[in-house]
C-alpha cells in the first residue's frame, strides 16, 4: 500500500515501529502468551510499563528532582478542571492567557472553582499571535497558559516569567522541543500529539504543590490521590500509556528531544519559506509566533481550491483541511512525521503554481 | 505458546478474534493504510466505529428509546463523582448501598457534592452478602448501587425497585445477563471486565435525567456536554472505543446477552459445585449472592496451599490469587473465559484432593 503522508492534528501520525510493535503485543505481550490488553495492571510486566514511562518522560525533558510524573485519563479537557483544584490558593483567584479555544476552555473551568481573569488575549484577530510582556502578578495563584496552539498555529517562543505560579497545557508541542521544566509548577498534556494514542494525559507535576488547594477535591481530581499511588489509583488506560511508552523508546533512540527539536525546526522552516514564497499562499499567523508544531495557511485564490485539493490528495497527502475557524490548510508537522512528507506537500505547492499560477 | 488460562479480575480475557482483527488494524486500518491510532477521531472511519459501539450496547441490552449511550474516560471511578453531580436534584441528598469496596468509594463522591446516607450495609460480615429489601424514600435524590461486587464475589439477582431513581456501577457483571434499562436512571460501567481493555467507561444515560442538576456541573463532568456532541465533546479514547466495539460485535455474533448469560451460568454452577462438594474448599459468600463473575473460595488446609499454588500455576492458570481482604482464592469467569478454563481449574481442584485430600 503507497505511504499516507499524515498531516492530521491529533490523533497523528507515530512511529511505524510503535504500531508494530504494539500490534505485536497485542497478541502475545513480554512473552506471556497473554496480550496486553487483558493481562492484569498489577502484573509485574505492566506496572514495568508504567514505570518505564514514567522514567521516560523524566528523562527526555530533564525533568528536575521534585517533580512527579502521572498517567491519567480524560484528556487535556479534564486536566482544565484538574489544574483549577489542584492549583486554587487562598486568593482563590487565577490569571489565564487566552490564546485560542482551548485556552478559553482551560479557563472556564476555573470559574467552577474561583474567580478568573483573562489577563492578555489575542481574540481581537482571530488568534494569530501570541501576547507579549504577560505579567500576572502576586495576587492570583496561578497564571496558566497554552504553550502551543493546535487551530490557529501559534506558539510560544518564550514563556512568561514571574513569581507567580506557572500552569501549561502543553498537549500539542511537548516533546517537540526542549523546555525548563523547572519553570512551571504543572505541565499536562493531552498525549494525542507526540506521546502517543488518544487515551491518556501526562501531567508533570512539582510535589510541593501537592496537598494545598484551599478548597476540597474530589478524589480523582486530586493529583495527590494519584501520585501516592504511582499513577495506579484506579485502572489505568493500559494500551494507551504502553504505546506511549513505545514511542518515548523511539524518541529516546532517536536522539531525543534536542535531536528532534533540529528536524522539527527543519520541517517547519521547509514548509514556512515554501508558503512565503509562492505567491499562490499565505500564512495566517504573526511570522514570530509561528507554531513548529502546525502551519497554518491560505490559498489565495479560491478558483484553484478543488484543483489544490485534488493535487495533494493525489500525492497521498492527508489531513491538511484547516479548522472552519481559521479556513484554509494546516499541516501538523509532529515528531513523528518524516521531512519527506513536507517536502512532497511543498513539492505539491510548487507544482500548483507552475501550472496555475 | 500454551494457552494461559486467564482468570484476571479486570483487565481480564477477550475473545482471541478481538485481539487478532485488533492487532491488524495497528498496521492498516479500514484500508486507510492508516494505523487506527493515527487517524482523525473526526473521521469518517472512526466516526463509523464510535457509532457502532453505541449501537450494539443498545442493541445487546434492549435500550428502550428516551436513553443515550456514551463512552467516556476515567473508569468507574470518574463514574462516582459524575453521577454525584449529574444526579443531585433539591433534597442534596442521596442514598447509597455498601456492598464493597467499590460501593464505598463511589458513597464518598457523593459528599464533595451533597449529604449521603448509607441504607444498606453489608461491612458487618466482610461483604459476604447483599443486603436484602433495601428501599430508598422519597427523600433521597437517588439511589446507588453496585451490581457486582469483584472483590468479595457478590451480585444482586434481583434489584431494588421504588420511585426513586436508581443509578448502577455496573462495571463488573455489564453484558454477563439480561438487565431491564428502563429500570435505571443511569448505568455506567468501566469497560475492563466484559466490553474491552482499559481506558473506557460507558454510560447508558435515560436522556430526561440530563440538565436537571441542582448544582453547576463542570464541563468534562456534564454527561449533557457529551451527550450533545455524541460522545465526542473532546478527543474519545480511539483504541479502548475501538476494540470494545469488535467485542460487542463477538458477543453479537456468539448469541449476545442471553445466550451468553446461559454460559456464564452453567461455568458458575461448574466451579461453585466443585467449591461446594470438594472438602479441601469452601465459598466464602452467602450461597444466594453468589456473582457469576467472580467466585471467591479458600483453600481450607492452609499447608496445601503452596502444592495448590504450584498444581494450578503448572495448568497454565492465572490470576486466582484472592484479594488481599477476602485472601484465598479469586476466579474471574467474565463472558470471553472459554468453559474449559473453568474446567481445567475444577480438574486442578479435585486432582489436589485426590492426592492430598
């Protein structure tokens, strides 16, 4: 069957060899004669798992000693509500940056808990860029941003940097590039990008948060539940954390996150110069808070759309619809993409305006 | 390799089929040649198998119009708090029977959002029975049950009946045996036992229930929020939601409910029989309240147990290691357990009382 060059943004394109070998172990995992979807989470060769995941992650981004590592579930989505608990303080009041739709998501469900303010937004053009000099100052408890973002394709090139707490949604551009853990007091991340299939949320946590909420929590919105018990409070998302834990191996062997965040950075550049160039396309985002992670872009003259499309989809390209909010194309370049399939997208765009423009 | 045996209390035992088509479609998925973990949840293929999946549970257990089907994420255990919250009505309070474990955690969700009373208890002899005629007033919002209880082996055989609505953790015994819907306000279940691996949950919601919630609802938590994006307000989990499909499919194939009721019967009968009228065992249930699912015993010679232990463990059998409240023995017999596993551990059984008895 001809290779798919898979644009999608999220669920994405992983390793070849983590469906591999997933699909191996779904027959007959670490030898057990078991597969891995019915052994129990307590099993030595889950709970190894688990484990090697966990190290993983703290290892790929260096993460600090007093840091903690957790496999949950319910998506970035219920990480909004999750970091509103784990993060409410006596000023019971928290500063969101608002950079998109799920930024907006992530701080609505801090008004179930406390008293929000949106202290910087770029809604007035339709999330093209990033707000610059964001302060939050010492009377919230946290500020919380969304370091990467998936519809509009901005992305935080510097984080904001204060006394007060730093909470990041980080589900569409960790692991694609090198970060100071040391900054933020919670990072999660939906894993759906770059750690693997839908199913499970990371959250890197720093311990001395844990316990000091001023309100009660329900329990399994209570990070300290599940860091007591090693990220096995309940039943975990078992096939989800193990083909994460597949594709932190590969990312690891292939030379980690500094290795990647050159290709990613080399992918990016490729397709940007190719939508600067060609005069048939435009991108839609400010040139200094363009997103590594997605490029979004126009084509500029809607007569050639059906003939575009055709083109690519020609080419086995898939995935590149943008969002009805923005229109046009996005191509989600993660990790996982090899430059090849940007450099056929390209080669499509260049073939376009040869023989239409 | 030599088939293992899988008594596993949850993750447990899927039909082989379930394992092979899955394993395929991590290679090439619906001929997308496409992994079904790297493809749009949006899409038309995957959109088809979500579909699927809430239909064939309709479809398996006679869902009468007026009710809805989700999957959602965060197992059982989310399932606690979200009925809290999407079934606290004026009074803010609720009744909850105590049958486990499992009971009690879902009791305790109860209270971040209102006032609980446990009606029924069966603590007092270690959760070896269901307590009998529990009737919950009109002063209760709701009453809470668990259908099965996995770690003590109890089920109700016939549930409780009043004007107050009943919601039901049906996580363990869901898809072993005919159940009336419209007899429930809300049953929700973790996929783990009879519909698929970790990571799902789903819920069989009676759609007047929704939007009726004296107190504000978190987003995620808002069973409303899903129902109205059927079941896809946020990224699903593609894998869990897929392979719990092929296994709704298997069990429809294989005769559905009560077909598979009638094997699950006689596998009980087998196994408790043995239990019964071998003098080296006993149960450790009232005979009544025995589960279908999970039978608990003892070995009551405690210096055969390790010939016990190393007999089964040479049979290829595994995960009938008690729990650590009930100790002793544990044998899960959920719908994928062929007939002859039970078989070989009742011949395992008697050879141990044939030698040593």
């Amino acid at each position: 069957m001809a290779y798919v060059h898979n644009f999608s943004a999220g669920p994405c394109v992983l390793p070849q060899a983590v469906f591999e070998e997933a699909s191996q172990a779904l027959l007959n995992f670490d030898n057990l004669g078991l597969s891995i979807i019915e052994i129990s989470h307590r099993s030595p060769s889950f709970v190894a798992v688990m484990e090697e995941a966990r190290s993983l992650v703290k290892e790929l981004l260096e993460v600090p000693d007093g840091y903690t590592v957790l496999f949950l579930q319910g998506g970035a989505s219920m990480g909004f509500l999750t970091v509103a608990y784990n993060m409410i303080r006596n000023q019971k009041k928290a500063a969101y940056v608002n950079t998109g739709a799920w930024a907006k998501k992530a701080a609505k469900e801090f008004s179930f808990v406390g008293e929000l303010d949106i202290i910087a937004s770029s809604e007035d053009k339709n999330y093209s860029y990033i707000p610059k000099n964001i302060v939050a100052g010492s009377d919230y408890d946290f500020l919380h941003i969304t370091s990467n973002n998936t519809i509009s394709g901005t992305q935080y090139k510097d984080f904001p940097t204060s006394d007060t707490p730093l909470v990041c949604d980080m589900s569409s551009d960790i692991f694609s590039r090198k970060i100071n853990v040391a900054d933020f007091d919670i990072i999660y991340a939906g894993a759906q990008k770059n750690m693997g299939p839908a199913g499970t949320a990371v959250y890197i946590v720093k311990e001395s948060i844990l316990g000091n909420s001023s309100i009660p929590i329900p329990t399994m919105l209570d990070l300290n539940t599940h860091y007591s018990k090693d990220s096995m409070f309940n039943t975990p998302p078992v096939f989800a954390i193990y083909a994460s834990m597949l594709n932190l191996r590969w990312l690891k062997k292939n030379g980690g996150v500094g290795h990647i965040q050159n290709v990613n950075e080399k992918k990016a550049t490729l397709l940007y110069n190719e939508i600067d160039n060609n005069p048939l396309f435009e991108g839609t985002t400010a040139i200094e808070d363009r997103s590594t992670m997605n490029a979004t872009f126009l084509l500029k003259e809607a007569a050639l759309t059906d003939t575009f499309n055709k083109m690519w989809q020609e080419a086995n390209i898939s995935g590149i619809k943008g969002h009805r909010s923005v229109g046009g194309y996005r191509a989600s370049m993660y990790n996982a993409l090899p430059i090849e399939s940007v450099m056929e997208l390209v080669n499509v765009m260049k073939e376009l305006t040869e023989k239409h423009g």
